[in-house]
C-alpha cells in the first residue's frame, strides 16, 4: 500500500466532532483558527491542527484560504502538503502553488504517486516547468510519465495507471498467492488480476474476491470472467466515464491499438469525472465557461463576457423586431407592457425542454432510436403548457383591461411561443448534437433568440394584423 | 459470484462492432432489427439477437422501445430479462413493466439479486404489489428487505447491501482465507474485509490486495487500516455519494445508531447518484423537475407548468413596471424597442452567476469560510461585465440615433443591471442555501424577477428622470 494511505490521519467519528460540519466541510472556526495561528507566526500550532486531517481536507483548508495567505500557511505545514495533497487540490490552487516550489520538491511528491496523478499534476504544469520535474525524476518514473504524456489531454492513457497485476493463462490461485506474496515492487493498488496470453494481451479478468474464495490448485482460467471492458489507450475520458457508470466497473484494463495490456484504470479516478462531465453542462447552458470558483477573474471575466456580447446580438437582432412595430406601440403602449410575458414565458420554457435534451443526450437516453418519439413528446408537452398558458393569460388580462382582441392576441401569441420553443428546445440540441457541436454551449443562444423573436413577432405582428387598439 | 456475472454476454470488441455504436449506445438498426422480428411474430430470431447483450444494454433496448410495443418484446426475449436488467432500467420503464408481471416472478428476480438492487426494484413498487411480491420471497430474503425498506427513501440504509464480510480482531490473515474458502453461503461482491469488534462495532479496514500480499501468520489487526470513513445508515444518499468522492471510496461500512456494522455501500451503486445528483441541478434550474424523459406526459406537464405559472406571476411583475411608463412609451416608442435588451443581458448575466453558485455549493467548494470573498469575486466580474457591455451599447446606440441623453441612460442601466445581476446571482442561491432550500430550484425565479424589475425601472426611469425623448 502506498503510504498516504495509512497516513494518520484521525477516524470518521472523531473528525466530525472536530474540524468537520456534518456535510463533511471544514468548519469555518477551524479553518480561522489555522489562519489566526499562521498569522500570529505561532508555524506549530498550525501543523498541529492540520496533521490529522486528510490530505482531500488539507486541500479544501488550501483552496479555502485566500490566496494571498496561502504561501504563509504552505510555509507553516510544509511537509504535510504531499503528493496526495497536490492531487485531491483544484487546478487553479495546484498550478498557482507548484509555481511557488522547487521543481525538486514537486519531483519528490509525484514519485510517491501512482502515475495517474503524478501525470495531472505535471501535465498541467507549463513546458519549462514540466521539463525541469522530469528532470529531476528517477528514470524509471520519467519514462511513465513521459509516455502518459505522450497521450492526447482528457484521453484514458492520462489517467490510467501502468501499475497492475497480469499473469500468464497457465498459472493457478497457488501461483497467483505465491506471486503477490513473493514480490516486493508489486504495487497494492489493484481490485483485480489480469490474464494475458503471451502477446500481452488481456484473455480475462479476475475480481480478488474470486481468488480468495478458490482452492490453490485451481486454473485462473477456470476462476477467470472472459468477458470484460477493455479500454482503448486513446478513449476520451467522457466515454471511459460513461462506460464504468454503464457496465458498474470497479477498474478496466486500458490496450492499446495492438490490443495489448498498457495500463488500468480505477474507479476511484473516475468518479470526479463523472460529477465534473454531469454538471458542466449546467455551466456551458448558462456560458459560464468552466465555471470553477478558484478561476482567475480575469479568464473568468472573457468567458463570460463572450457569451454576453453574444446574446447582446441576439438581443438586438430580437430588438430589430419590436422596432418594426413602433407606430403601434406608440399609439397603443399597453403592448410594450404585455410583451416582454410572451418573450419572457417561452424563454423559460424552451430553457426547460433545452436542460432536459441536453441531459439525455449527455447520458445517453437519447440516440437515434428515439429521436422521433422525443420530438413529438415535447411537442404535445409544449402545447397543453401553451394552451394552458394562453386560457390563463386571455382571460386574466379580458378581466383586467376588457379588451377582448388584445386578449385574443395576447393568448394566441402565448401558444404560438411556447410550440415554438418546444420544438427549438428540442431541434437546435439534437441538430448541433448531429453536427458534432457541444448541445450544451450553443443551444441557449439559439433557443432564447428564437423564443424573443417568435415572441415579439407573434404578439406584435397579430395586434397589427387585427388592428388591436386601445 | 452471483450468477449473472458469468452470464454469457459477448466480450467489449465483439459487441462494439455489432450492436453498439463508438458511443457505446445501441445502434438503431440493431434496435430496428429486434423491433421487426417481434413484430413479424419470430420470438425466436429476437431472442437470439438480444441474448448476448449485456443486462445493461437490454435495459437500454427496453427503454429505447415504444411503450405500445414493450408487452410484445418482453413476451418474446422473456426469461433475459432477470433482476439485473430490472435494477438497470429507468424507475418509469421497470415500474410499468413491473405492474404487467406476476408477483411471483418479481419475487424471483428480486431473490437473485444483492440487497441493495431488490429494495430499490420493491421500493418503488405501488404499497399492494409491494406486499405481493414481499410474500411470495424466501423468508431470509423478505426480513432483509423489509428492514432495508424500513429506512427513509434516498438513504444510506436503502442502499447498502446486508451481504459483507466481517472478521473478530484476534484472527490472523491465515484465519481469513480459511474462512472464505470454506463458507460457501458467503457474499462474492466484496472489495474489502472489515474487522469488528465483539459488539460488532468496526475497528478497521483491509482491502483485498493487501490480504493477498501479506503471509498468512500475520494478526489482521497488523494488516488492516484503523482509520476508516463510516456511513450512519440514515445518512442522505447525497452525502453518501459526497463521502465516496472526496475519500476516493471502493466501498464503506456502514454502522447504525449504536455503532454496529449492519451493511456496506460499494461505489458501483453510488456511481449512478453521483451523475444524477451532479445532473438535475441544471433540470432543477430550469424548472424542468426531474426532467427524466421516460416520465409520463401527464407528470411533466403538471411539473413544468405550475414552474411556469410561477414564472407568469413574476413576469407580470416586471410588466407593472413598464406599466408605470406608459406614458413615456407612447411619447417615445424607442424606449419600449431597448428595455428588453436591458432585462435580458442582466438575466444572462445573473444566469451565469447563478450556475456558478449553485454548483459550488453542490460540490462543497462554496461553505461559509470563502461566501464574502465569493461575494466580492461576482461583484467584479459584474463591473468588469457592466463596464464593457455599458459602453459597447451606449457608443453602438449613439451611432445608431444620435442621442446623446438616451445612450447615457441605456449604458447605465446596462451597468446597474449587471451589478443586481451579480449581486443576487450570488445572494439568492446563499440564502436559499443557509436556510435550507435547495438553491437549485428557486433561485432562478428570484433571479430573474429581479433583473427583470431592475433592468425595465433603471432604463424606463432614468429615461423619465432626464426626461429622454425623440
């Protein structure tokens, strides 16, 4: 076992009554209490209270303080700020930290780490300071590192692990237990044994739990499952995600395009992926880029700003259209009040069939099979909502201003815009989908220009049309 | 090994050429395919096509069916479709098939499978069919459900598993593997061995691989690891998914009240609320309810309207605003042909803020040691934002009409609207959160409520204050 594992830190129990809230957050006191104590000078009792924490807690501590405090209080803990540490810290935090160290020290963390973190922390690292860690690597830790590089950003080969049990087809259990016993550089991170044919390349799979309940003179061929999920080396991490949530994996075998055996991948890797994947796109629909707290503000500032001046000319391409009804308008200003409703009201319900496309499509609930059934879904969802809307807003405006063609007008446009966005909300995802185009950072701008213009246009083009006046 | 991990479904490189697109989804000739064969009546040729898939993808084909046309594919691929396949599909599709099975077949799926995948197939089943199914199971197997069931839905208790294995602190690793070797009604679906107490409290963990490494004559107390993160049974499944996250958990303990060991959690059945709890934040958001698309029609409609009658309220709100303009509107239409552009980038701009916090809060990046500084981050980017947008709309209309008192007005609103967009972005989600409301699901009417109201009163009444006109 690596030795962050048993590092002491203190049991669940304990933790909550200390440091931790009950959602498993750092208390605020705690974290000020650290923060008091590195800024008294008083370096020890700041270690102190850091110690037994766990090195994803020390992270949080870390992310939490505010950067200009960090450098006194990394000074103060020093040495608690491992490997582990650097792997469970956010990449804006890590990057800004690792700027601050000596390649030597960052070399001396990542060699304690399987090659799966030691690479996400040294691939994020910029060229100059990537060389100068390598540099200083053992040899055998920079070759790992160095080939895991050598795979594109976000594809499995960054995130597996090259340390893994394989054994031959013709070995038993007995041999198996004396191997593991026998081998001292074996690595203790693994949740299954691999079975290779003599090409190196995966021929089954074994889950400990098998090993453990089978006699020693038993065939691993006999224990052995032959089918298995085998990971392609270059895999994009969104499909690895996709694939341990589907088939409920614990680890996979990564080969690579001679279907040989390179590495493995763990569940425990995968996890933040799948959080991270799942609720991105929240932040894509709404154009807050990565939308990460510990951004700079400056990169957070352009990505916003983009998608603003990009809805900023969708806005006045909607804008365009009320400007072609101005003389009504002005002869009957009662229609600028009721508009921005009708815009308004299918914006938020093109939003609503927007999130739900976007969802299924990250999850894979919606594929060609069911295209056609969706559309027409959302359709008959958009016109009893449309209907429903336009009896409500027809009559309660006939009641409040007794103008009985503005509230026909008024109802009719509701129902227009919302069968209008029903069918954007589910048109514009799967066509930019079809084209290969990421649903969840484009759809908004399309479906809410298309719901400002149909609303504008329908409310104000019908009240022309019929003459609607005071 | 439970049987249907054995089950003979084709290995990953087989079946990615036939029925699985490179998305891993199923293709929809494939899916035609098997349609047609049920269809022309030949159970047997659909059979044979749908037995080598993995239960997973059964799920997936079951799901991607017509609802008119499930009866006849299950009638015809009948026995394939085991508990396993039922724990796969989505809540709406099993609950409809479930209602069309007879109780003593469900008992009979339910039998086969692991605690936790039976109580979430019996737990959602209608209180009547519920107690049929529980009569018609093995006494040990019904006692086990029904406690499981006895615990709060979406809890720690509903979804561990009863099935571990735990050993007293005096054995040796030699004790250990004499035992899994012999006990042949012991569990295969473990990652790690806890060792109890004789009050059958934990004291410590041991994964699987470290077992194997070590001689047999070493005291379990020496191998295992004391420091372990445990579940309280009635602990929210949300926390639990949190809990696997940050700790990077294989499986976990959990204790009841008393500190005893009644069930482990396993991360394979925490994957799956991982995604879902990341993903509906952007459903919640958007007032789209759980947004599953197997949902009835008749659920949907009913959720997503009330949402958007909430937001007709608000809506009429924001137009008592222009209401009180009426006057300037009709004097100058102008006014009535900006103001949406006005409300409209605050509401982006608050949009934007709100993913980012809403998110935050979900992942425990935003607690109550960094909500000041996080306040005062959005509050720059919204003067950065304002800042920019202010003067690109007030130069851009200046061009455009020449006046000069008007374009002041609409680069202020612009500005003053974008710092309530990012104040309340921020706010709204905080406080819902401090008093226990989930951000996700209000936060979006307050927000938009409030760029509405402030964008039509910034422009139409500092329009009326300067007295702007043509």
């Amino acid at each position: 076992m690596s030795e962050t594992d048993l590092s002491n830190y203190k049991d669940d129990r304990e933790r909550s009554e200390s440091e931790l809230d009950e959602g498993d957050r750092l208390k605020p006191e705690f974290v000020r209490a650290v923060l008091d104590a590195v800024e008294e000078g008083d370096a020890e009792a700041a270690y102190d209270r850091v110690e037994p924490l766990h090195p994803a807690d020390i992270a949080d501590l870390i992310e939490l303080t505010p950067a200009e405090q960090r450098p006194a209080l990394v000074d103060a803990v020093g040495s608690l700020i491992d490997g582990e540490v650097l792997s469970e810290m956010n990449d804006w935090v890590r990057e800004a930290l690792i700027e601050s160290l000596d390649p030597h020290q960052v070399a001396g963390m990542a060699a304690e780490l399987d090659t799966d973190d030691a690479v996400a922390i040294i691939g994020d690292m910029e060229e100059a300071d990537q060389q100068a860690v390598l540099d200083a690597l053992p040899p055998d830790d920079r070759a790992a590192i160095e080939e895991a590089l050598s795979y594109p950003e976000e594809s499995a080969g960054r995130l597996m692990q090259r340390e893994l049990i394989a054994v031959p087809e013709h070995w038993t259990v007995g041999d198996v237990l004396d191997y593991l016993r026998g081998g001292d550089d074996l690595t203790s991170d693994f949740w299954e044994i691999f079975i290779v044919d003599p090409g190196h390349r995966p021929v089954g799979t074994c889950q400990l739990s098998w090993i453990l309940r089978t006699p020693r003179i038993v065939s691993m061929t006999d224990v052995m499952k032959r089918e298995q999920t085998l990971i392609p080396v270059d895999m994009d991490q969104e499909e690895v995600a996709l694939r341990f949530q589907k088939y409920a994996l614990i680890s996979a075998a990564v080969i690579d395009a001679a279907g040989r055996l390179v590495g493995q991948i763990t569940v425990d890797d995968i996890v933040h992926i799948i959080s991270e994947e799942a609720g991105e796109d929240i932040l894509r629909l709404s154009g807050a880029g990565e939308g990460d707290i510990n951004e700079p503000i400056r990169l957070a500032v352009r990505t916003r700003l983009s998608w603003l001046i990009v809805n900023l000319a969708t806005a006045i391409l909607a804008s365009a259209v009320v400007d072609m009804f101005q003389a009504q308008i002005a002869a009957f200003a009662l229609l600028a009040v009721l508009m921005p409703i009708v815009s308004g009201m299918g914006g938020n319900a093109g939003t609503q069939t927007l999130a739900v496309v976007v969802r299924a499509l990250a999850t894979n609930q919606l594929t060609d099979s069911n295209t056609w059934w969706m559309v027409a879904r959302e359709l008959r969802i958009a016109a009893a909502n449309g209907a429903a809307l336009g009896t409500v807003t027809g009559i309660g405006s006939f009641l409040i201003y007794g103008n009985a063609p503005l509230s026909l007008v008024f109802a009719a446009a509701m129902v227009i815009n919302n069968l209008a966005a029903g069918l954007g909300g589910v048109i514009v995802p799967l066509t930019l989908d079809r084209f290969r185009v990421d649903p969840a950072v484009s759809s908004a701008v399309f479906v809410t220009t298309l719901t400002d213009v149909m609303g504008f246009f329908s409310f104000l083009g019908l009240a022309t049309l019929f003459s609607v006046s005071p």
